[in-house]
C-alpha cells in the first residue's frame, strides 16, 4: 500500500490480524509497518550492492514522521556515496577538530546553503580553541569561555552566532551517538538582538567608495558591487564568471545559493558593469572574487575594520549595504514590491495568495530599478575623486 504519509494518515493507521506496511510517497524507500499489536515503525529499504536491506528508523510517535524522513534521506545518501549504513561505525577520532569536520560534511553542507559561515565560526571559535581535546570532554563553561571572549571583544551578535552553530553541532554529536547529552543543553543566547535599521547616508556612501578605490582586490570591487546589486554577502561572495552574461548584463543566482530555493535573476547596472570590468580574472578559476583561487573570498571582519578606519564611518555592517541599497531605490520613487523582487524577498507586497498566481517577474522593473540606483552610485563615485 503506498499513500503520502503524514501525521494524521499515520494516526489513523489500525491494527489488522496480520502486520502489514504502508509506503510513503513523499520519500522513496521509507514506509511504516503496523504490528498486530498497532505498534508502527518507521523503516528504509535500499539495495547495496546485490543485497536488497533494511533499517529501522523508530516507534511513531517517539519519533516524528519529519525526523523519520530525514534519518531515511541520510541513509540512501550514504548509499549513494558507496556507505553501507548498516555497519554501525563509530568516529573513533573523537577530537574536536575532526568531529567538526565530520559535522560539517555529514550535516551542514547537504542541509545548510550558509554551511561555510557555520565551518568558518566552528574553525575559528571551536577549533581554534579546543582542536585538540576529545569532545566528550567539553563542559558548558567551556562554550561560555567561548562566548564571553566574544562578548568581551565588542562582537555580541558573534555570541549568538556561536552559540547557535555550536547548539547544532552538539545536538547532531547526541543524534550520532558521540555524546549522550549536549553539554550547552537550556543555554540560552548571551545577548537579546534587535531588528537593525542602520542606513549609510550620502556622505557617508561617498567616503566608504573613496575607501574602496583606496584598498586592492578583491574588496576595492566586492563593496561596491554589493552596493550596485544589493545582494547577499554570501551570494556575492561564491558568484561565478559561468553565472555571468556580459551581452545580457545579467548575473543569475542558482538555486542552490539562492535562499530561498529559485534561481534569481540580478540585472547588472553599468555601474556594476564597470566595477565588474575591473575584477581580474584567473586561469582555472571561476570565482569572480576569491584570493586563493581555489575557495570565494574570507576576511570580512578584517576588510570592514579597514574600511571603516579608511571612510571615517562607523556602525555599519555589510548586510546595512543591502538595506542601504533597498533604501535608496525606495527614496528615487521605485515601488516597494520592485524592491523586493531585487532583493529576492519571498514575503513582503507580493507573498501568500498573491505570490502563488503572480508569477510575473518584474525583469525590466528590476533593470530599471538598479540602473537608477547604479546611476546615482556613480555620481556618488565621481566625488570620489
């Protein structure tokens, strides 16, 4: 029997005289298999090799039909990647250096399109600090070590961010069996964040451009083009020669990057075009930005203390450039629902009902859009020098 499986359907599920197994539709291999007794369990089928095999995945309800389907997904990966799941193996390196590591392929990078903000913070805080010690060994004061050096060096929402990675990593070492309990388990977030409304104004646009043509690749291009697109930092960090179309003065954001799961479409401003112009390119190398040629470009806290020092500005964050960018378009009278498309916002002017029959792309809007705000940035250029 196959039926898309969710929580009422499972419910509703009755003993019979026999066992018997109900398929789930909504992910290939995992069913449910009610006893005669009405105990159902979760299991996974899939082939390795010649072998047709089985695992249990829980007891409904002690285990979530979510959870089941996740455990079923992690399973027919490893397959896929020529691991038989059945052999249980235990990480028999238990450092902390390598359980990170391991956290990050295994976990954050299938699940997570910021994972490489999550490996960064984990290498930086973590690792950096206790690589060598086995993990079982971490206690709660040693995260809180953590998190108030942060706190004492002025970076309190970097508090938040470590806690919540470090949340993730410990509540995936228990899922594994690696820890029994996570040792930061009830700890709650040092510091209480608020919405920011930071906004940079005309002068203070005009000195961080002068800042920007005073520094070298790649942030004497990647601040201003986060200016002219109005992009993620992320996004524009991992954007790609092969994602650019010069003759269509376009850049598409694939959907793997994309957050919210579309591929979106970036009209490139001539503005943009001409910063773009003066990326240099490498052989071999895709990234449009990028000092190793081998991974996108790091060393944003660094480049924003300099740039900061460098404008005379202060209290602003790269994310503000966006914010700063949506503001502007706002201010030379583009309607609130263009923005968004720009920004790639998925709630907002046009979100529920609307959303779902207005599929419309708002492409020559958005060009527009951009364009003037590209133009108003290159008059804010021209006072630069």
């Amino acid at each position: 029997m196959q039926k898309a499986l969710t929580a009422k359907t499972l419910d509703a599920l009755k003993p019979q005289a026999k066992r018997y197994e109900v398929h789930d539709l909504h992910c290939p291999g995992m069913s449910v298999r009610v006893s005669a007794q009405g105990q159902k369990v979760f299991t996974v089928k899939f082939r390795y090799g010649l072998e047709q095999k089985r695992m249990k995945l829980g007891v409904y309800p002690r285990i979530s039909l979510a959870t089941a389907r996740e455990k079923a997904i992690d399973i027919l990966r490893q397959v896929d990647e020529g691991i038989d799941p059945t052999k249980r193996r235990r990480t028999a390196n238990m450092k902390v250096e390598n359980i990170c590591r391991e956290f990050i392929r295994l976990h954050a990078l299938p699940r997570n399109k910021s994972w490489r903000e999550a490996e960064r913070i984990l290498d930086r805080e973590f690792v950096g600090t206790f690589g060598q010690r086995d993990i079982r060994e971490i206690k709660r004061f040693d995260v809180l070590e953590i998190m108030d050096a942060a706190v004492a060096r002025g970076s309190t929402y970097q508090a938040n961010r470590i806690h919540s990675n470090m949340r993730k990593l410990f509540n995936w070492c228990v899922e594994r069996g690696i820890l029994d309990a996570s040792p930061i388990n009830g700890l709650k977030p040092l510091t209480k964040e608020e919405s920011r409304d930071r906004v940079l104004e005309d002068n203070e646009i005009v000195r961080l451009l002068r800042a920007c043509r005073n520094d070298v690749y790649p942030f004497r291009q990647f601040v201003p083009m986060l200016l002219a697109t109005a992009q993620r930092r992320g996004e524009l960090a991992e954007m790609r020669w092969s994602e650019v179309d010069l003759d269509a003065r376009q850049w598409v954001i694939p959907a793997e990057r994309s957050k919210n799961g579309k591929p979106h479409v970036v009209p490139l401003s001539a503005f943009a075009l001409a910063v773009l112009d003066e990326v240099p390119r490498f052989l071999d190398c895709d990234y449009v930005f990028t000092t190793t040629r081998r991974s996108p470009v790091s060393g944003f806290s660094k480049m924003l203390r300099r740039l900061s020092e460098g404008s005379q500005t202060s209290g602003w964050r790269l994310h503000d450039l966006r914010r700063t960018a949506a503001s502007g378009m706002a201010r030379l009278g583009v309607a609130p629902h263009v923005v968004e498309k720009v920004l790639n916002h998925i709630s907002g002017t046009i979100s529920g009902v609307a959303a779902v029959y207005n599929r419309y792309g708002y492409d020559k809007e958005k060009r527009d859009a951009l364009e003037q705000w590209g133009q108003l940035l290159e008059g804010y250029n021209k006072r630069t020098e």
